[in-house]
C-alpha cells in the first residue's frame, strides 16, 4: 500500500457507531445483524465469481455451511477444511460468516465447512469453542486429520 493510500486508510472518518458498547447479548445481536445483513448483499456475487455453491446443515446439532467449488482438483478430494469465522464469536451470524470460506474454497479448491457457533444471547462463552470441537470431533469420524 502506498503511503497516499495508508494515509487515507488512517485519517478516514470512523464510521457511525464505533464507540458504542453493548450492555446486553441482545443489543450484541441487533448489531451483529444490522453488519451480518450488509455482508449478505456482497455473498452472491462473491460465490459466483468464485464458483462456489454453499448450503446449509447442521453436524451434530451445530448449524454450518457446507462450501464446495465448482471444481476440485484430485489431489483435493480426499482433504476438507474446517472454518471458524471471523468474528470474535460475537459477529458474523449465520452465512455473513462465509465470506473467508467462499475465498478458502473457491482459491483453494478445497471443499469446506464452516462453523456457524453459536452466540450471545444465544449462547455465551464457550459456546462457540463447543461447536468448533464438535464439528471437527464429527468431521474427523469421516475423515483423517492431516497437519
């Protein structure tokens, strides 16, 4: 990044809002949701751009989205990457949470789970670590685990 652009990056107006401290779970989730629903307009094109389909299950009681390229190379079909958003496990509900496993399979051609943990109200610390666990515990009586 040139040093007019980092310039402009660091002396941008902040946004609306970004001193606001939430006092409850569910003033948390009207603010995730408020962001989740300006992520969800970028998603279409994003996955079509990047030849992926995502569909949505569950494993185990936990909801995740299931992201599969168009195409998967041979060397790839055998190997399935597990994402847990970005988020703070605080943002990022639901399929607002694809957006890095839509990258993850359509660069990478790999096919890809992605976790959507629970959150507050919903749930609390460690919610979102027990549905994390719980995907990969359920992933790996299906596949081999590989570093």
């Amino acid at each position: 990044m040139s040093a007019p652009s980092c310039k402009r990056l660091l002396f941008a107006p902040r946004r609306p809002g970004w001193d606001v401290l939430w006092k409850t779970g569910e003033e948390l989730r009207v603010a995730a949701n408020v962001q989740a629903s300006k992520t969800m307009q970028t998603l279409p094109a994003m996955r079509e751009r990047l030849q992926v389909t995502v569909r949505p299950s569950t494993m185990n009681g936990v909801r995740v989205y299931v992201v599969t390229p168009d195409v998967i190379p041979p060397g790839h079909r055998d190997k399935l990457l597990i994402h847990v958003h970005g988020g703070c496990y605080v943002l990022s509900p639901g399929e607002a949470g694809t957006s890095e496993a839509i990258m993850m399979a359509g660069l990478g051609h790999f096919k890809v789970i992605s976790v959507d943990y629970r959150m507050p109200p919903e749930a609390y610390f460690p919610g979102a670590l027990d549905d994390a666990m719980t995907v990969y515990q359920m992933v790996l009586k299906t596949s081999n685990a590989r570093t």
